[in-house]
C-alpha cells in the first residue's frame, strides 16, 4: 500500500506566502492568548495541595463542599475526575495549619462524609519548589534549544541550525498557545510533552534536512527553491506515516491511558500535528529565505585528494 | 545477494535471548509477602523463622514459603488478606525489637533469579506510597554554628582572663568589642589560636576595638555539609523505626532531601514523624518563688515561665541540666511502679555526670521534662514566600527525684502507650541539626497505583497493536519484518529497565508508548529509500543494500536530536519526569539497533540468499 499512487510533485515552496501568513497567524493568536489568558498552571508550578479520593458510589459535588467548608475549607475547589466517583479537591493555604498538614486535614473531613474513602492521591508542592520548577523548566527549554543549535551547526550548517530551531520555537509556541487558549491544566508531566515535542519536530525536521542536503549535492540543475520542493516531495510520504503511526500510540494513550496522563498525551497529540506541519513548511522556508545554496553544501575537498582518485 | 557476516547474526540472536531472559521475570506474579527485620541488638536466625511459623499455625495462616535473606526473615502469603491478617500474630510473636513490613516480591523460578534477573522496579504513582521531600533551613544551621562559636570564644577568653565589653553576632561573623587594642590584639592572637578554620579579622572603629571571626568559606560548607548528613542520618533512623520495605533517603542538590517510602497508608502519621524535630530538657523546677507571682508579669530571673499539656503553669529554673542531644538511646515500656506508660532513657558520659551531680545536690525535689518541638512552614507573605518558625514547648512531667541517678533513667506522664512510643522514636533518632521542613508530598494510593498500572499497560498494548497493523498493511512482508523488531524493541526496553533497575513511572510508561511509535520512524526511513530505489530501477537486493545504507546517517541524526531532548529532561527532571527521560532514551537506543540491525538480519534471511523478482514492501 502507498499513500501516493505516483511520485507527488507539490510545490510547497511557492505556497510559502500562504503557509507563513498562518503560521504568523497562530502565533499571534497563540501568545496573545499566553499574554491575556495565561496558562493554568497546575500545583507543580503555582504551589498549593491537592487531594483525590475515591467514593464507593457516586457522591455529589455539593455535599463535599458543604462538608469541607464545615470544616473550615471553604475556598476549596472542588470537582469531579475521571467518573463521578472521584472528587479533586484543591486547597487554598491556610493561616494557622501546617502546609504539608492541610491534606490530613480534608482527607479526614473526607471520611467523616464517607467511612470507606479512599486516599488515591496527594499533591502538595510548596511555594519556594513551584518557583524553582517554573525557572528550571524554562532553563530546560533553552538547554534543549541550545543543544540542538549546537549539533544541527556541526552536522549541518548554520543556516539550517536556525531553521530548525525557529521551527522549533514555533512548535512550542503553538502548543503552549493551545493549552492557553483553551485553559487545559498546564503542569510537569505536560511541560515533559513539550521537552519531546521538541525532541520530536526535530526529528522531523532532520529528515527533511537531510534529503535538502543530499539533492543539493547530487541534483546538478535547479535552483534552491525548486531543490527544497522535490526534495519535501520525496520525503513527504515518510513524513506522514511516521506522524500517522505516532499519532496512533498517542492516541491509545490518550484514550486509555487514564485520567492523569491527559494532559501529557494532548500536548504531544498537538505537538506531533504542529511539527509535522512545521518542518514541511516553516523549517523549509526558513533555510530558503536565508539563502542556503548549493555552493554551501558541497564537501569540503582537498585538492590533492581529488587528483588521487584520478586513475 | 544480501547476507550478514555469521557474527552478525550471532549477536542479534544473543541480544535477542538476553533480551527475552531479563524481560522474562515482570511476566510472574508477585507474592504478597512480610519483610520482618530486626532492631537494635536482636538477630534474625533460624529461631526467628521457627517462632513465626509457629504463631502463624496457631493462627491458622498458612505461608507460600521463608527465606532469610540479608539478614531479613521474608514470609511468603498467597493471598493479600493472608499477608494482613498474619501481621499481629507475628507482631505478637516477635515482640518489640523487630519490625515488619508489607511489600511485594515476585516469584521467580530458582535459576532465573540465580542470573540476577529481576522484575522492573516500581516508582511511587504505580505501587503506591509517599513521597516528600525535605528542605534543609541552613540559614539557621550557620546560625547555630556561629552560636556555638560565640559561646567558646566566651569560656576561652574568660579562661584566659581577657576582658572583653561585649560578645554577639551579626551577620555570618562573630563580634567581640574590647576596651583596647592591646587587649584585642591577645585575644585575636588567642582566638585565631584555639580556632584555625574562623577567618579573624581586626577592626578600629573610634574608642571601639573590635574583633571579627567569620566562617571560612570551606568551614560553612562543611558546617551545611554536616547538617545535610545529620539530617538524613536521623531521617534514616526514623524511616527504619517505621518497618517499611525498600524505603529511599536520597540527598537532591544541595539542601534537599527526598524521601520515599512505598505502600504506606498513613501519610499523615509519616509526615508527624518527619517533619517534626524534637527534642527533651531537663530542668530543675523553681520552688523558691512563686508561681502566681510569675503569672502576673514577676518572673524571677533565672526562671522562666511554662506550661503543662493541661495547660498548667509551672516555674522552672533556666538551667538546663541535660539537653536533648546528650541522649544516646530511649525506648518505651511500662513504669513497674505504677504501671504508667514510660520512656526510658540513657545518656551520654556528659550528661551522665550532670545529671548525677544535679540529682545528687536536689533529692527531694521536683524536677521537669520539656519537650520542645521546632516546626518550620514557608507562607505566602505579599507574594513572597517568608518563613515562619514556630517552636512548641511544654512540660510533659514533672516529679520529685527521688533518688540520685545517672546514665539511665526513666520519664513518665505520657499519656498513653502510642504517645510513649513516638516519643521514643523521636529521642532515639536524635536532636536534628538544623529545622527542616516538608516542602513537597505526593502520595499515591495504592488503588489509583495499580490502575495507572492497568491502563499504563492497556494504553501500550493497543498503541502496539494499531502501530502493528498499520506497518502490516503498509508495507507487507517488510512491514512484518518491522513488527517483529517493533515487539523486540519492546521487550529490550523492559529488559534494559529491569536489569538498571531504574524506576518506572507512569510518565516512564507514556515514553514507552512514545517510542513504540517512533521506533519504527527508522523502518519507515528504510522502507522508503528501497521503495524509492526500486522505483529508479534498481535490482530488488541493490535497493535492499541501498536503501539500508542511505537511510543510515539520516536515522542517526534523527535519533541524536531526540537523545538531546531526553538527556536534558533527565538532568532537569524529578521523579516521574526523569523516568519518562530514561525510558525515551533506552527506547531510542534500542530501537536503533532493533530497527537498524535487527531488521536487516531479518530480510536477509528471507531474500538476501536468492534471486528475487520483487521485493513485498
């Protein structure tokens, strides 16, 4: 089975205009919304406690609450996760109870409204780690960039290392942009999920790069623009099917993987659509308007090698 | 024609057995099962085992199996409920002086677990358990340095007749003002003598003359390197006393300790048992003066005011006679005169001849316990985080000496047998060196454990499946070969994972799912270029070589550029996301060689050694 029945000669390349305006686009939107909105930091970042427990049967939402301001919680929020079962419940800091306590706290009240609760969980970071974590993540983010400018330079050439990294950036953008936008819980697992979509897209990105190179080094006729286009074109069906078949997987997990990895599964879901998108259209351009030629690519040789290989 | 060297094919059978081997022990059950170990003086040997299998018979229990093991006896249950019910009997059995735990262990045949071969190792959110991790407050371990240092600069000067206007501290230093500069002069010579690592400064500000001893660099590190280590080492003490299996006391970055403990119900009674640092005084109680006069605002100097739990007044003398960190050991019992739950105490050499002394010159009067409790909480204070420390202290006894003693001796007034016990745990794992403070917990159920599990598991099955297919129907006879280093790929991972022993977490499983999907990326790359050279004509085996050796070095920068990724998550990650790290990376590695080496092999077999017309891809 293919899924081009002949070789495709698509001329992404002199859609660029087209692709640019959208991409331009998204990022506006995307960080206008990271600007206005914000992200919804989950507790690994803003700090705070959170507590899931399991019901026996279904329990509803107005009983715990009136339970746990009862008990003195009444700026809990509190809602439902994964099945009606199950109760979230996030809780302010309190001025005379010890941070790491405040759990116990609910979690008891918990039982006073059921015997037969179950603790499933406990999430309590304190302010000073969130603000760690908040910085750490960011540094990781540019280590990784950085990294990857770094080896993408020596393999490549510099202008490729941008390239790569400006669709990188753009993948990043627009991923966080979405979980803005839509107010979906950011937290760890979900900034590890931007950390491999950058892992990802550039594993795409490489692939293209990889053909760009080669055709300029073998294709004796052509211009750079027409180089990049066939060379899109014939990577294009490995492009998709590799997206296709990681798309599955995240999907399954997406699907079955439980409640908690949600997130997680999202960002790579978008991260994957966005990257595959990217390095056909951003990452691509990109080297074309910084004018790499064929003069850039070719080897290096030494002179005297050259004469050697004359028989 | 295509065909591998034999010593190719060799090494991709051999990887594939040792694979297949060390994956193999995560496919047995795991037995519920009982780690009972010892404390203190007491032994774990054939005796043990003898008592325990008699309670559990009287009982009516019966066990899959025992063995001793690193001097732990491990009792075997087939079903949990067994495992649960047989904890009192064998509580009762054993006594005080050994602890048990619940754990699992997997039941492996006698020749796999020979070959060292051992299931994946669990992280927290998968088995349930707590996590915490402390922080250390250095700020007040230099403080209490510095103090230290300003009250031996005290009796060293005053020993050596040297006046000084005043002692004190400020900032990292210790200050001592002096009159003149000759008397300055002797004593930062005297100082600087008796205490090498205090860096000495001498300073000239108008009538004053002053000294300045400050910690060295070197000498604050190694006072924060002291409290780090003190602190896990109570912490350790503490965690044992509480009979969990395969408990984690790991030092993280400079002031930070993580602790994990797996299976643990109760984190509350955890968190009271960490976070709290307690410590005892003896005091002599003030009977000269009077308590209501105290109350009102008159308090004698050389007294102070306290309080009993019942919220009693009492005036007690401000010298302490023994301090908390002078105990060497502290056990609960029973008080044989009146049956009241006790602690019994013993002391060091110091505080053995202090506490005789004291007794000795005061018998018939009363003497007080204090128990001081330090707990630190970082708040929220106009958006910045300020920490408040809150020190607890009350008098948990009192009662007139009636005899003199020493080195051992025993603290009643508790008020029950749990109260005397903790206590005890607390005195035993000694004063903590600095405050610490829980700054982070998350605690797993052991229910919501064993579904992450479920669906963990469930997710990669069907990721696998649907990836599977579709390689299948794609690319036919090729995309079978795919699928086969695709299941390899699979079990090399759980293979390399139990054989590290790293961690595996739920975001550990999501990287596996990851890579199922990405592995064969590098099969794609293949497929493609042998499609793609028998288009231009090539013979069927020429495309096979060409399109392995094309897709080569693009396979490898591909995959290089993900390893960046996966290392710098791993060097920034925590817990759960380093375990994603290492298994995206493990899973890259191994997928490399599955979907490089190992696929190759494969199509060799099937159409290296012959002439074919053409190639099902």
């Amino acid at each position: 089975m293919q899924l081009f029945k002949r070789e495709t000669h698509i001329d992404f390349m002199g859609k660029r205009k087209l692709a640019m305006i959208l991409s331009i686009l998204l990022i506006v939107v995307a960080l206008g919304s990271i600007v206005a909105k914000g992200l919804n930091l989950g507790i690994d970042f803003t700090g705070g406690t959170l507590v899931e427990v399991g019901f026996p049967a279904a329990v509803e939402l107005p009983s715990v609450r009136e339970k746990l301001s009862a008990e003195g919680f009444g700026d809990a929020v509190v809602q439902h996760f994964g099945t009606s079962r199950d109760v979230l419940i996030r809780l302010a800091p309190q001025e005379d109870v010890e941070s790491a306590e405040l759990s116990d706290h609910a979690f008891s009240a918990m039982q006073g409204l059921e015997s037969s609760a179950d603790l499933r969980r406990v999430e309590f970071v304190g302010p000073q780690v969130g603000d760690e974590l908040t910085e750490d993540g960011g540094l990781a983010m540019l280590y990784a960039l950085i990294g990857i400018l770094i080896y993408v330079g020596l393999r490549f050439e510099y202008r490729f290392a941008v390239g790569a990294v400006i669709a990188l950036i753009h993948d990043v953008i627009i991923t966080i942009g979405i979980f803005s936008l839509f107010q979906v819980e950011f937290d760890l697992p979900v900034l590890a999920a931007v950390l491999a979509v950058i892992g990802y897209s550039l594993n795409d990105t490489i692939v293209v790069y990889d053909r760009i190179r080669e055709n300029f080094r073998k294709i004796r006729k052509g211009d750079s623009k027409t180089i990049i286009n066939s060379s899109l074109n014939q990577t294009l069906s490995r492009t998709l099917v590799t997206s296709m078949t990681t798309l599955l997987v995240l999907l399954s997990l997406f699907f079955f993987g439980g409640e908690i990895i949600h997130g997680f599964a999202l960002a790579l879901i978008v991260g994957v659509v966005v990257g595959t998108y990217s390095s056909i259209y951003v990452a691509g351009s990109a080297i074309l308007m910084m004018g790499v030629s064929k003069a850039d690519l070719m080897p290096v040789k030494k002179e005297d090698e050259t004469a050697d290989e004359m028989p | 024609m295509n065909r591998y060297p034999l010593w190719k094919n060799l090494l991709v059978a051999v990887v594939v057995l040792l694979g297949g081997l060390y994956a193999l022990p995560n496919i047995f059950d795991q037995d519920p099962s009982m780690e009972v170990s010892a404390q203190r003086d007491a032994v774990i040997d054939l005796a043990t085992q003898t008592r325990v299998e008699a309670a559990l018979q009287k009982s009516g229990i019966s066990s899959k199996g025992m063995s001793i093991n690193n001097g732990k006896l491990l009792v075997r249950f087939t079903t949990s409920e067994d495992q649960l019910k047989a904890m009192d009997p064998i509580a009762a059995a054993l006594g005080e002086n050994y602890t048990q735990a619940l754990t699992l262990l997997p039941d492996l045949p006698g020749w796999l677990s020979g070959l060292g071969a051992e299931p994946m190792y669990l992280g927290l959110d998968l088995r349930g358990g707590i996590h915490v991790l402390i922080d250390v407050d250095m700020e007040a371990a230099l403080e209490q340095a510095l103090e230290r240092y300003s009250s031996d600069i005290r009796t060293l000067l005053r020993g050596e007749k040297v006046r000084y206007v005043r002692i004190g501290r400020e900032g990292e230093a210790v200050i001592v003002k002096f009159n003149n500069a000759v008397k300055r002069d002797e004593a930062s010579e005297i100082i600087g003598e008796e205490f090498r690592s205090l860096v000495m400064e001498d300073l000239d500000q108008g009538e004053d003359f002053l000294v300045k001893a400050s910690l060295s660099p070197s000498d604050s590190r190694e006072v924060k390197k002291f409290a780090l280590q003190q602190n896990i080492t109570t912490l350790r003490n503490r965690v044992n006393a509480l009979g969990v299996s395969e408990p984690l006391i790991q030092q993280q970055g400079d002031r930070r300790i993580v602790v994990q403990l797996p299976g643990v119900q109760d984190p509350a009674k955890v968190k009271d048992l960490i976070g709290a640092t307690a410590t005892l005084e003896y005091r002599l109680a003030d009977t000269e003066h009077s308590v209501e006069d105290a109350v009102n605002g008159r308090v004698p100097p050389g007294s102070r005011l306290y309080r009993e739990r019942d919220g009693q007044p009492v005036l007690l003398k401000k010298q302490v006679i023994v301090t908390g960190d002078q105990i060497v050991d502290a056990s609960s019992g029973f008080d044989q005169r009146s049956g009241q739950p006790s602690v019994s105490v013993s002391l060091d050499g110091i505080g053995a001849k202090r506490m005789r002394r004291m007794t000795n010159e005061n018998v018939g009067k009363p003497m007080a316990v204090v128990f001081i409790e330090n707990r630190t909480t970082t708040r929220m204070v106009n958006g910045q985080p300020e920490k408040v420390r809150s020190k607890v202290e009350e008098v948990i006894s009192i009662a007139n000496i009636l005899e003199p003693f020493g080195r051992r001796f025993q603290t009643t007034g508790l008020d029950s047998t749990e109260e005397a016990h903790d206590l005890a745990l607390l005195l035993r794992a000694g004063a903590l060196a600095a405050p610490i403070e829980i700054v982070e917990e998350r605690t797993i159920g052991p229910s919501l454990g064993q579904e992450n599990i479920d669906q963990g598991f469930q997710s990669v099955m069907i990721g696998l499946a649907l990836v599977m297919v579709f390689m299948a129907v794609y690319y036919r006879v090729f995309g079978l070969v795919a699928d086969l280093a695709l299941a390899m790929n699979l079990i090399l991972v759980v293979a390399l994972l139990s054989l590290l022993q790293a961690t595996l977490t739920l975001p550990g499983i999501a990287g596996i799912v990851l890579t199922v999907g990405m592995a064969v990326d590098a099969n794609v790359l293949i497929f493609e270029r042998i499609r793609e050279e028998i288009k231009n004509g090539s013979t069927p085996q020429a495309s096979i070589q060409a399109g392995y050796e094309k897709a080569f070095s693009t396979i490898i920068d591909a995959n290089v550029t993900t390893l960046i990724a996966a290392i710098v998550l791993f060097s920034f990650g925590t817990g759960p996301i380093k375990g994603f790290a290492i298994t995206l990376a493990l899973g890259i590695l191994t997928s490399m060689f599955t979907a490089i080496v190992g696929t190759r092999a494969v199509i060799n077999l099937i159409y290296g050694r012959k002439r074919v017309k053409s190639l099902a891809v």
